[in-house]
C-alpha cells in the first residue's frame, strides 16, 4: 500500500487537490452523520442543486437522532424538488435503524455501512474514507472517466465486470496514508478537470495521460449504448368539490412512490382515460383543460403530462375510486408531491387560487 501512495498519479491528484478544492460544508468534518447526509442528497444531483437541501434538511435535523424523530412529511416536504424520492425514504429508513438498533452511533467500516438502506458501493466508500480514514475508493462515473481516460481502458463501464475491474485499479492507486484525501481529489478533478468535455491543456496528469497521447479523449470511457428511454403518458383530474380535493398516495413500486397526486390516470389520450374509468365520463361535463401537454424528463423516463380541472357542484355524486380520498384543498400545499404537480400549480393562476383555498 505504502508503494501505491508513491504512484505519479496519485500524488499528483492529491496535489492538484491541495490548490482547487472547493470548500464545501462537508468536507468540513468528520461526522458519518453529515458525511451520509451529503452523499444521499448529491447522488443523482449536483452540487449547486444540492446544497440548499444540504443547509436545509442539517438545520431540521442536526443530528440522526432528529431524523429518526422526524415524521415523513415533513422530511418529503424538504426534499421536495430533489427527485428520487426514494433516497428520502431509505434516509428515514435509516436514521431509524441506526438510533434504535445501534444506540445512534452509525458504522465505521465498509462492510457494515454497504448493508445500511440507500447505501451503495460508492456511498460506503466515501462515508468509510471521509468518516474514518478506511482506504476504500470511491468509483462512480467520474472516476470510470478518469482513470479510462488515463490508463487507456477500453471496458465498457456499462459491463457488468468493469466496476470490479476499475475498483481494483483504484484500490492500488488510493493510498492508506490519506484515503479521504485521494477520494475527494479524483471526485474533483472528474467534476473541474477531467471532465466530459476536459482542459487538457491545464492539466497536471497530461505527461502521462494515455487517451490525451493517443488523441483518444472522446472515445474514452466506452460506453455501450443506454436504454432507449421509455416514454408514459399521464393525465390529471384535478376534481374539486366544495373546497375539497381528490387526492392519493403513489404507493406502486414505481416512481414518486410516497408522494402525493390528483386522479391520474396513464393511458395515451384523454378518450382512453375516459374509457378506463367511466365514472370521469359525466364528470367531463365540468372540465376544463388546464395544460396542453407538459414534458417532464426523469434519468430513464419521460412523462407526458395533461390536466383538467374538474369543479363538481356540491350536490353531484359518484363513486370515489379506491385508495382515493377528500382532502381540504388548502392542505394539497403541506403533502410531497413530484415537480411535476409542483410546475403545473406554479404555472397556473386559476389552480393556484384554488389550492390555496
Ligand atoms: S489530459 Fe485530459 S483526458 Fe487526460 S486526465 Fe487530463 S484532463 Fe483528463
């Protein structure tokens, strides 16, 4: 190990680190709490999108006795707009386990803090190095970039055998004297330096950057072709009756799973949602469309999205659907609910004043 700590690489990394670093709140302590913390809300998310939620959710909860204490909507609420919601969930789940099973204190090794809920290989490694000085790297698609691009590998990084293969390249190059400072340089030089569009000119491993000699950059990592992305149609019923709103939980094993929405029904027009479920026929007579189609990308899903307004007169009945109930309007604005919902309240006037009571 102590050999590793010599290699060009890392040293130089480690130095370049010395003078870019960003200096950003969690790097600023050692507590597995905050470390976990962060590395639950920048998975899937950037630092400048992150990082209110960061101040926002160690304000609520200081400590993993809060969370644990917290009920879920109030922590949905926080996290509203972060996406993922799922992270949210597994945090909970969590903070839970760790203050009832194991009197708050969270686990000091790789081994045990992988089986924590929503936590990953790499999540484990950063909260093991930063935490507790273990020497186990993190390798996450910033660091498949760099060292592809370095060392001149040509796995394909979507294979299922290229996680193993370039955790043991890192694992040789992070060294056991200073493991959290080697992970948080390559993190940073795969976001500032080597990064999908990198500044080669500037950079400190140019002399020895096999894809930069080889004019190989843009070919490297490889990287098969994704999934094509799945494209869901969904529409809204916004029905409204007596200052009420019809409203439920997702609690399917699917996206936004927890959160809360209108009468929606996913199906490719307004005619077969009509048809899937023929209570909404008579309630059409008090429609009105309140979005044309609306876009929402997701990482593997995009959502196609329509809205109608539906004000019921008090004395109109019909059968709720199932899991569905009557909610006060103005109580819509305290539930988790996906951006999606958050984008059409916000765009429009008419339901804003409605939800708002
Ligand atoms: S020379 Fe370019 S491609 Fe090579 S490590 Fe540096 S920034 Fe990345």
């Amino acid at each position: 190990m102590k050999k590793a700590a010599r290699h060009p690489f890392s040293e130089t990394l480690i130095a370049w680190y010395k003078d870019h670093a960003r200096d950003l709140p969690w790097r600023r302590t050692n507590d597995p709490y905050i470390i976990w913390l962060s590395e639950i809300i920048l998975q899937q998310t950037r630092i400048a999108q992150g990082l209110p939620y960061f101040y926002k959710l160690t304000e609520a909860f200081p400590t993993v006795f809060d969370l644990a204490a917290a009920d879920e909507t109030t922590l949905f609420r926080l996290w509203q707009g972060l996406g993922y919601y799922s992270r949210a969930r597994n945090l909970h789940k969590t903070a839970k386990l760790i203050v009832h099973e194991n009197a708050g204190i969270f686990p000091s090794s790789y081994a045990e803090l992988i089986k924590l809920p929503g936590v990953g290989p790499y999540t484990a490694a950063a909260i093991a190095s930063f935490a507790f000085g273990e020497a186990s790297p993190v390798v996450d698609g910033n660091v498949y970039r760099i060292l592809a691009r370095y060392f001149g590998i040509e796995t394909d990084i979507l294979h299922t055998s290229a996680r193993k293969e370039f955790t043991a390249l890192a694992q040789e190059l992070i060294p056991a004297s200073d493991p959290a400072r080697f992970n948080q340089s390559i993190m940073e030089f795969g976001s500032l330096q080597c990064s999908p569009a990198p500044t080669c000119d500037a950079c400190p491993l140019v002399a020895g950057c096999l894809a930069f000699q080889q004019n190989r950059i843009s070919l490297l990592p490889v990287k098969s072709k994704a999934k094509p992305q799945r494209i869901r149609h969904f529409h809204y019923f916004i029905i409204e009756q007596g200052g009420r709103v019809l409203v439920h939980q997702r609690q399917a094993k699917d996206i936004w799973q927890g959160l809360w929405e209108f009468f929606c029904v996913e199906s490719a027009s307004l005619d077969e949602a009509i048809n899937l479920y023929p209570f909404l026929s008579p309630l059409m007579l008090y429609a009105q469309g309140l979005q044309t189609p609306a876009i929402h990308v997701l990482s593997h899903q995009k959502i196609v999205s329509e809205a109608s307004l539906v004000q019921l007169p008090e004395k109109f009945t019909f059968e709720i659907p199932a899991d569905y109930h009557w909610i006060l309007s103005s109580e819509f604005e305290q539930l988790g609910k996906p951006v999606l919902l958050l984008n059409l309240i916000t765009d429009n006037i008419a339901l804003k004043e409605i939800l708002e009571g």
